[in-house]
C-alpha cells in the first residue's frame, strides 16, 4: 500500500501504514458471524488489537477454544489478553520468592493448523495444541478435526466484495484509510446482509428460510438490505 514493504523503514512512523497491511479477523465459525477485524501490519501489537476487541464483545468472557494458523504473534497476544496475573504462594524454600506472573485461564484451549505444500498445493496438514488440552478440544470440536476452513471461505467471499484485495490486479488500495474504511463496510456488512448458503433453514411448507450470520447469532430477524444497514443509527436513544 502506497509503496513496497521492502522500502518501507520500520523506524518510520510514516511508513507504518505504507507497505503490506493484512487483515486480522475474528470469526465465529457456528454462526458465520465477524466477530472483528483490524488492519495492519503482520505484528503483536495488530494480534492484540484484534483481541481485544474481541474481549470487549465477549463482553470480558474468556473463549473455550480459538484456532488459528501459526502465526507467530497470536500465541503471546492471547496470554496478554486473556492472561490473568498470578502470584505463586511462598514455598518456604531458601531464594528469593517467585514474583508474579501470567497465566492463560485454564478453560482456554489455543490449536493451530500448519500446512505444508508443495509446487503451490498443500500435500499435508498437522495440528498443534498450544494452549489446553487435545480431549477437551476433541470434545469441543464435537469429535471434528481442528481447522481454519471457515474463516479461509470468508477471506475468499470478502476478496470477491472488495476489488482493493483481488490478487494480481490494479484494484489494490493505495491509501490506508479507504483500505480500512472498506474493509470495515464488507466485512460487517456480510455479518446483516449477506445471506449464507450453508446457514438455510426449512421454514413452513418445506421452503427454504435465507439466513444470515446475524439472524444466526440472534441480533436480527431478517436479512438487511444495505441501506436499511448503513442508515441504522450507531448511538441508540435510550
């Protein structure tokens, strides 16, 4: 954005919203649902960004499973997120007593998903458990496998409503802002108006109910036009 990552200067502020941006996105794979999403650089601070707006939405609750690929920045942003501090009771050992430390609750369970590929396809995939234990997130998963599938397929329908992330192409974003602002407008979008195949249901009479990620997550009860969605006041008089 704006100019290549290999000329950007990491130790320019200037340059912070220049180069490569990504996407960091939240996503509830039961109900489609965008949870969140940030723009910006591959790095800790952008993962706990992230995060932390997921914490807020969650309404301070701690998940029981999140899975993700391996990015190296998720690991350490969910320790500091949803961490809690902790000091170790006295041992009555000659030392110095152990100072405080965080520790990831124990109900949260982290996997990734590494995939190794080959002439461009993926030939393998192994999971990792990082954080909890493999029988709880069997249980949790259902006896399912863990995977990035679901928020891979959402990637692939945002790249199709946003022409700015379409590869190999002149529709890219040159300025941070628009890029942000865009993304902000598709992706939540999608959680209102943007009806899911996979998500149907049969209604009365056997016809098939459209649903989207919203009716799904019980914030709506109908599909949202798109201006019915951009009008809709963000502050609501009590």
């Amino acid at each position: 954005m704006g100019k290549k990552e290999k000329n950007c200067n990491p130790l320019d502020e200037a340059d912070a919203c220049l180069g490569e941006q990504w996407d960091f996105v939240a996503l509830d794979p039961d109900s489609r649902l965008v949870l969140s999403v940030v723009v910006g650089k591959r790095v800790g601070e952008t993962a706990v960004m992230l995060l932390e707006d997921v914490k807020r939405r969650l309404g301070g609750k701690t998940p029981e499973l999140v899975t993700s690929d391996e990015g190296s920045a998720y690991p350490e942003a969910i320790r500091e997120v949803f961490g809690r501090e902790v000091t170790p009771e006295p041992t009555g050992k000659p030392g110095r007593p152990a100072g405080p430390r965080v520790e990831v609750p124990a109900g949260l369970n982290y996997a990734t998903v590494h995939k190794t590929r080959a002439k461009g396809r993926v030939v393998s995939v192994a999971t990792r458990i990082v954080m909890g234990l493999m029988a709880v997130v069997v249980k949790l998963l259902g006896g399912g496998k863990v995977n990035t599938s679901y928020i891979e397929r959402q990637n692939a329908t945002d790249r199709h409503q946003n022409a700015r992330k379409r590869r190999k192409t002149y529709c890219f974003s040159k300025d941070w802002e628009m890029h942000e602002a865009m993304t902000d407008y598709t992706m939540y979008s999608y959680n209102f108006c943007w009806p899911v195949r996979t998500l149907r249901e049969k209604g009365s009479g056997g016809r098939w109910r459209q649903r989207t990620p919203a009716m799904v997550a019980g914030l709506t009860d109908h599909v949202w036009s798109l201006k019915e969605w951009v009008s809709f006041p963000v502050c609501q008089r009590l």
